[in-house]
C-alpha cells in the first residue's frame, strides 16, 4: 500500500488568551471575542469557537482554523523567526515501505 508525507508547512498562529490586543490585523477581522472569554473565528468552513488556550492558524491558503492546545503541540514545532509566512504545499512524496 503506498504511504504519503506531507511537506512542511510554515503556518502562523496566535493562542488565544482572551482578547485580541497581540493579534495582527488579519487575525482581528477574523477573530471575534465573545462575552464569556470564548472567541468565534470565521473560517470557510463556517464559524469554530476557540476557547482559552487553543490556537487561531491561518494556514498556507490563508484560512483560519481553531486547534485545541494539545493538539497543537503534538502536530507544530517553531520554525525560524524569517521562514516565509505562507508555503503552498501541493507535492507529495511516497515513504518508502
């Protein structure tokens, strides 16, 4: 059975810790706090409430998604401070068996 990698991809994203003071701009249009700590982000594919904690991503297409904390952590790493902000990624390369 062929198996895939997926290349990497510099992604940025900003916790969410209850406001949106840190965040730049294109994460504020998106990002909207709601009265109990909560925020709702405006994705394509509709509206995802992010709690304290979980990270806001805008990915390689320019999207927003929410990621719980834990999962953030077992799926990202830091990448230099001048990596490009957004790297499209549409190769993939089979694993060898």
């Amino acid at each position: 059975m062929p198996r895939f990698i997926a290349s990497p991809v510099v992604v940025e994203a900003h916790s969410w810790e209850g406001n949106t003071v840190l965040m730049p701009d294109e994460f504020r249009l998106a990002v909207s706090p709601l009265p109990d700590g909560r925020a709702m982000v405006q994705t394509m594919d509709g509206a995802q409430v992010a709690q304290r904690g979980d990270y806001v991503v805008r990915g390689a297409d320019g999207d927003f998604v929410v990621v719980k904390a834990a999962k953030f952590e077992t799926l990202f790493q830091a990448a230099e401070p001048d990596a490009p902000a957004k790297r499209a990624y549409n190769r993939r390369e089979p694993i060898n068996a």
